[in-house]
C-alpha cells in the first residue's frame, strides 16, 4: 500500500508541474524553441527510473495493493476503483493521447 501511494504520488506530482510550470514556461518560448526544449525534457524523462519505478510501477502497485484486501471488501473495492482510475485515467490518456503527440513533436527537424 506505501508503495502504490508513493509511486502514484510521485507520478501526479510530475504531471501535475508539467502541467503548471513546465508547460507555460515553455509556451513562453518562440516555436523552435519551445520544440527543441520539449524534445529535451521528452528525452530526459524517458528513463526507466521514471518509466518502470513511478509511471507502470505504480499501476502495479496499486493493482497488487487491490488485489492483496480482496478479503476486506470495503477497502477492495476503493483500491480496485483507484486502480481504475489510475490505469484508464492516467496511463490510458497518456499513452493514446500524450504520448502520440510527443512522438510527432519528437520527428520535427529543428
């Protein structure tokens, strides 16, 4: 369970300064550079510390976080609709609608 809060935390805390210092202060920038910037920290983040120990680990974790209070049906059923939510609602968006818009960015020739 500390883990699954943990990894999920950790991962909310990204996307949620992504969204509110790293994406302005980005869109502050001309075009070219805005898109050379962005490829930067696209490639920074691409690494498995992030990827495997915070992003997929924490759907995981909180799967196995669900799955280990089957027994206990109250909390199962929060920790199953939290998976849900985790699972469809940050990694469904961001790999059918982040990450497709991050690879195009990723092949402009700057």
């Amino acid at each position: 369970m500390t883990l699954a809060a943990t990894t999920v935390g950790l991962t909310s805390g990204v996307m949620f300064d992504w969204q509110v210092a790293v994406m302005p202060g980005l869109g502050e920038l001309p075009d070219r550079e805005f898109v050379s910037a962005f490829q930067a920290l696209d490639r920074a983040i691409m690494n498995p510390l992030f990827i495997w120990g915070t992003f997929l680990g924490g759907a995981a974790f909180v799967v196995a976080a669900a799955a280990a209070h089957r027994q206990e049906r109250g909390r199962f059923r929060l920790l199953a609709a939290a998976s849900a939510v985790y699972v469809l609602g940050v990694m469904g968006v961001t790999m059918a609608g982040n990450v497709p818009l991050n690879e195009r960015l990723a092949d402009v020739d700057v």
